[in-house]
C-alpha cells in the first residue's frame, strides 16, 4: 500500500519544478529580449515570456495550498479534482513534462482517496 503523503510530495515536488520553471521563463525571456534591437518586438515577447512564467507561478502557489491546506483537512474538497485535472491539461499544451508526469499520480492518488472517504461516509 502506498505511504500516505505520496500525494502531498508529489504536488510538493510539482509546486517546487513550477516555481523553478516559471523564474526560467522570466528571466530567459528578457535575457532574449536584451538581444533584440527593435523595440517594437521587445514588448510582445516579453509580456508573454512574463504572463507564461507568471501562470507556472501561480500554479506552483496553488499546488503548495493544495498539499498543505485541503490535503490536511478530514474530508477532500470537491474542487480539488477539476483543478488538478485543468491544471494537467495546460501543463500538457505548454510541454511541460515533469508537471504531468508529477501531477497525474497525485491526481490518481486523491481520486482514491477521495472515493474511499465516499465509500467510509456511507456505511
């Protein structure tokens, strides 16, 4: 049987690579925009190398709230799945390997979880 903090490290695991990927993504898209001479081109690439770094941020934040604050709780919120499940999916289209590959387990993990609190709830 698994330990039962696997889930709780994944998303923590997860949490720590979004954080790291998403400051890689700032500073690797001005370092490129430094290269650029045509101030018209500099905006556009680096708002979208800051919103796309700035969206692995914020989803590194919620996986940390995740881990730490819902996990903990007695009973899974509802809201919890189609978060991860939302979250899968972009981290998907943008290629992001080790955030699938991190929150799909985890995700299996809570669905059980999640389903063995519905079944000790009705008996």
């Amino acid at each position: 049987m698994l330990d039962k903090k696997w889930d709780k490290r994944l998303l923590i695991i997860c949490a720590a690579w979004q954080f790291i990927d998403g400051a890689l993504t700032i500073v690797l898209g001005f370092l490129n925009m430094t290269k650029m001479n045509d101030i018209g081109k500099l905006v556009p690439i680096s708002s979208f190398n800051g919103l796309i770094g700035t969206m692995f941020i914020l989803a590194g934040l919620t996986n940390l709230l995740i881990a730490y604050y819902f996990l903990s709780q007695k009973e899974i919120n509802k809201w919890i799945m189609p978060i991860l499940v939302t979250e899968i999916i972009i981290s998907y289209f943008c290629m992001d390997i080790i955030a699938v590959g991190t929150l799909v387990p985890a995700t299996i993990i809570i669905s059980l979880k999640k389903k063995r609190q519905k079944l000790a709830n009705m008996q």
